[in-house]
C-alpha cells in the first residue's frame, strides 16, 4: 500500500512538473501549432466542458454567418470547421491574410460539381438544384480536386443569387489535407475521441434535424434534442464548437454540445445552441454527424491528379489493392504527395509510385510509403521525395489498403435536400485506362467491370490522388568508379567484378540511371541494373557476373556503359579486359576419366 501512494505521489509530482514547464499563457492553439498535439491520445479523459471560443483567452472560432433564406447551411458548416482549423494553426496568418479566416460559402454552393448549373462529368445534365441542399461528402469532393477552398472577398455571400467566376488569378485557395468522420455511438464510448478532436483540431461540421418540437427555450439557452426512435433525417448543416457534460437538454440525461448556427444572432447565445449527446443525428450520423477538416494550408500544391471528381461516393470491397493511371499533360511536375479516403479506422496503407504498366504488370517502381491511419476519411501522404517527370510522362499510383475495402466515386444518387426523402441522380463519367483492381494476380480495368446497377458500369474510379508541388529542377550528374579486369579465366566459368555508380550533381539532386550497353561476348548481368532517387553524394556498387565464352587464348575486351535517365548525354564508362588461357586445363577427374573410364564409371555411381 505504501508503495502505491509513493507512485501515485510521484505521478502527481511528474504531472504538475510538466504543466509548470509550459508557458504561462500557452493555450491549445500554441500547442496544436507547435506540432505537439498532446490531446491527440491522452492517458486523462477530456475536461467535463470545453469551449473554443475560449481556450486560456484565445479564440479558435470565427464569427456568426446568415445564411439568409437560402439551403445553403451545409457550405456554412463546412467553411466553420475550415475557418476554425485556420486560427487554430496560424496558417491564415502565416499565408498574409488580415482579420479572421472567412471563406466563400457562395463559391462551395456553385461549383461543387453536383447540381445542374456545373458537373464536369455530366455538362447540362441533371443534379442538385443550387441553393437546395448538399452534404459534406459533396463539401470534400469540391475540396480534395482543389476546385476550393476560397476567400469569402474572392466570392462574397452578398452575390449569391448568382454564380461567381470558377476561377481567377486573384482567388486564394485553401486545400484542406486531412478530413476524418467519427461517430459518438449511442452508448457515447467513442465520445472522447470527438471531443480530443475538437481540442487538437478544432471545429467539427455536424448535422441535426432541425424542428421546433425538438427544441427547448431554457431562458438563457435553446437546446435540441431528436429521440433516436424518430425517423426524420438530418436537414440541418452547422458546427461543434465544443461541449458540457453536464448541461441540461430535453434527453433522459445531461451532457450537450455547444453548436455554431448560420443564422444570424438567433437564439438567447446569438447565434450558438446546444445538442445533446444522445441526439439521434448530432455526432452520430455517419456521414454528417462529425466531420472535422484538418491541416488546411494555403495553395500547398501545383497541380491535383485525379479521376474522381466526386470524391467518395460508394466503397469498392472484396479487393485491396488498385492503382490509377495518370498523364503529366501541362508542364515538368515534383510529385510531392499522394491522397486517398479509407472506409474505416485503423487501416495500413502502401502507396507506390510505378514509371511503367506493360498491361499485366506494373513496372520501374519510383517511390514507396507506407504506414497507418487512425480514422476514417481522407488523408494526404507526403512522399519523402519528389518524383520529378516530364511532360507526356505516365505514371501509375498504387495503393493497397489492409481493410474495409476501396472508396471510389460512381454515378449516383444525392439527397434533394437534407431531410427530404426524395433524391437525384448525378452521374459520373470514366474512361478506361484509368482505374484497375488486382483480382488474384490480375490487374483489371475497373471500367470494365460489371455493378449490381448497370446505370453505375462505366462510371466508376478509385479515389487516389496525385499532388504536385513546386518543380525546383537539381542537375544530377552520372559517375561511375572502377574497373573489370580478370586475367587466366578459365573458360565457361563464371567470374564476378564490382564498380560503383555516384551522383556527383547539384546538392538536392535525384539520379535516375541504368546499364546502357555491355560487350556482347559472355552472358552479363548486373546486380542492379539501373536505379533511381540516387541523391547527390551518394553512390549504390553495381554487381556484375558474366558467364565467360568457352574459348581458349582469347583476349575479350570492350565497355560497359552507364547513362543518366533524364539526360542521354550524360554517360560513363567502366573499362571491360578478360582473357582466357592458351589451353583449357585438365582436372584430375578429367584424366582418371581418360586413362581408366571403367573405374570412372564406377565411382560417378558409388558417389552419385
């Protein structure tokens, strides 16, 4: 017993130590922006209430919007948890913006790509009617393409009745990197993961079903509160901004969360309400109950390879790996990144980046990463290298995913409007040649394959991304060392020599190299033959074995030649000199075999 109080006295001891250790005025904000994320799987539980308006006197939520009488609330509660994970991590600051992060609400409404007025698969076809509902699924196709983010005085909401430019050289876009979904449950046991979230994070989009029968005017708060037993679905978009276990609502039992609306300075708060935790949609609806947009940064790439132009429509399961195809079609690009969506938590993930398809076989590997991912949803991977190519380059995005299957976008059908029973369809559009599965060692053309719905065949691409970044161009240069030079061979052997292949270019650069030409007496082969991502001052030893011509008194000469991948001019060359001697030399076993082939045949079969 004596023991255990001296080690809880020591924790305590070692706990106050370290929050003595911090600044004075640190908040979670200085902590999220330091990169130390110490809430991200904390050994406590979250403190029993919470506010992001106020976190040791600082504030990580922007200010009320007013939607005005348009079904836009989605955007606005979208653009909160954006705005929110702006102050929470100074990146709007950092990109030379003024005042409060405020993005467009009214750009997200126009050109998400799902409603009539603009769907890049389907031009002048069927979709959402603008101004009447969305979700957030359809919030991070819009994102993850790179068609938004943008400033609220790029697009202002003040013009909303009518669409603004798609683009302009003067926007300012803000690409969101991470976006994840969680669900509370109904018994609450994944509420602290929400509630961390918010802490690290910073505002979480959510969703009710908004009906005055529901709500409660408790004097100097309204709180909300749908029974699980009802049917009703969400038709309300708004944010989490943070909570009170022990606030009151209509439920059986206390604990709320405090929500951001968009319209206007409602309510007793101006503007902000509660929900309860047992609420049937508020943190638990699966694709519009928690929804947190993380690591949003200003224009951190180039250019955006893709094939599914609405995002995560519906999850490819039964196969884990796919690749997609892509062209380099504009200019010289830095691959700097790869994004994918995973369908569930705690999934390993291999991306590969591959030069090469020969239509069985995916070839010439260029880059590899590999790790796990916690939560569900989209996830930006930064390469630990750019992959450098050239315009009218393939190349050939892999991804393996340990469980839950692959998202992909699909022709398919989208609430009207949030709540309402009736729905759209918008149609998706593919080519083949763009997205395979492996189906047992069988790379297949997703194009091809057959869906329970025949409208969904051809329409269909695996949700994987390239991104690029800023194409700095280091020179490599090509040298190689060494030379390859045996004597008194005998012949029909087998002789082994090494040299050594260097990138002796610009600091930071990247060598892609391989074996040119080689002599073309013998059988060569080297050990590797050609490699890339060499960077400078390094260098890789080249094995080479060569089976020896079967000729006596011969002098083999010639050159092995090594030339830079990127640059046929720059090439080296390691000298080659073999020769056999004037006559083949006989073992004992070969003259025994000559004097007595008897006694020969008779130990070959007494020894095997």
């Amino acid at each position: 017993m004596k023991k255990n109080k001296l080690l809880i006295k020591l924790l305590i001891f070692a706990v106050f130590t370290a929050m003595l250790s911090l600044p004075a005025n640190a908040g979670i904000g200085e902590l999220v922006s330091s990169k130390t994320d110490v809430f991200d799987k904390p050994i406590l539980d979250p403190p029993s209430s919470f506010d992001l308006r106020d976190v040791g006197g600082d504030n990580f939520v922007t200010g009320i919007r007013n939607q005005g009488s348009y079904g836009t609330c989605w955007t606005f509660g979208t653009m909160a948890s954006l705005e929110g994970n702006l102050l929470m991590t100074g990146n709007w600051a950092a990109a030379g913006e003024t005042g409060e992060p405020d993005l467009s609400e009214r750009h997200l409404d126009w050109w998400n790509g799902f409603n009539t007025y603009n769907n890049d698969d389907d031009p002048g076809g069927g979709g959402l009617t603008v101004h009447e509902g969305g979700d957030f699924r359809v919030s991070s196709a819009y994102i993850t393409r790179g068609e938004g983010a943008i400033r609220e005085i790029d697009a202002p909401y003040s013009g909303i009745s009518t669409p603004p430019a798609r683009d302009d050289q003067s926007y300012h876009h803000y690409y969101v990197k991470d976006i994840e979904w969680f669900v509370a449950e109904p018994d609450l046991s994944n509420i602290n993961t929400i509630k961390n979230i918010i802490m690290t994070k910073g505002v979480i989009s959510t969703a009710l079903c908004y009906s005055s029968s529901y709500l409660h005017n408790y004097g100097s708060y309204y709180a909300h509160y749908q029974p699980p037993s009802s049917s009703s679905d969400p038709n309300h978009g708004i944010a989490i901004v943070g909570w009170d276990d022990s606030k009151i609502t209509p439920a059986p039992q206390p604990g709320a969360w405090l929500c951001k609306n968009s319209w206007g300075n409602w309510g007793p708060e101006n503007g902000y309400f509660w929900i309860s935790y047992y609420d049937k949609h508020c943190g638990q609806h699966p694709e519009m109950g928690a929804v947190s947009f993380q690591d949003v940064d200003f224009e951190p790439y180039n250019t955006i390879y893709y094939h599914d132009y609405h995002g995560w429509r519906d999850t490819f399961t039964g196969y884990s790996e796919i690749f997609n195809a892509f062209t380099v079609t504009e200019e010289d690009e830095a691959i700097v990144a790869v994004s994918f969506f995973n369908a569930v938590d705690d999934v390993d993930y291999t991306v590969k980046i591959y030069d090469d398809f020969d239509g069985d076989t995916l070839q010439n590997l260029l880059t590899t990463a590999s790790g796990t991912i916690d939560y569900t949803g989209f996830h930006t991977i930064t390469l630990s290298e750019p992959i450098y190519l050239s315009i009218g380059d393939d190349f050939y995005v892999y991804l393996d995913l340990s469980d839950g299957g692959i998202p992909f976008d699909r022709t398919s059908d989208v609430p009207v409007l949030l709540g309402s029973s009736s729905k759209t369809i918008v149609e998706s559009a593919a080519s083949p040649g763009e997205s395979y599965y492996k189906d047992g060692s069988t790379w297949k053309d997703l194009y091809d394959y057959d869906f329970s719905d025949p409208s969904w065949d051809g329409t269909a691409n695996f949700c994987v991304k390239a991104l690029s970044g800023e194409y700095i161009y280091y020179e490599p240069d090509l040298d190689c060392n060494g030379n390859l030079d045996w004597a008194e061979v005998e012949p029909g052997s087998t002789v082994f020599g090494q040299f050594t292949v260097e990138n002796v270019g610009e600091p930071d650069s990247y060598l892609s190299w391989e074996v040119q030409s080689y002599p073309d007496w013998g059988t060569w082969v080297f050990d590797p033959d050609g490699g890339s991502g060499l960077l400078e001052g390094n260098s890789i030893d080249v094995i080479v074995k060569i089976t020896v011509p079967d000729e006596t008194n011969k002098d083999f000469t010639g050159e092995v030649v090594l030339v830079n991948s990127e640059n046929p001019d720059n090439t080296c060359v390691i000298d080659v000199s073999l020769a056999t001697p004037l006559s083949h030399s006989v073992t004992f076993f070969e003259l025994l075999a000559q004097k007595f082939p008897i006694l020969t045949k008779i130990i070959e079969i007494m020894f095997g």
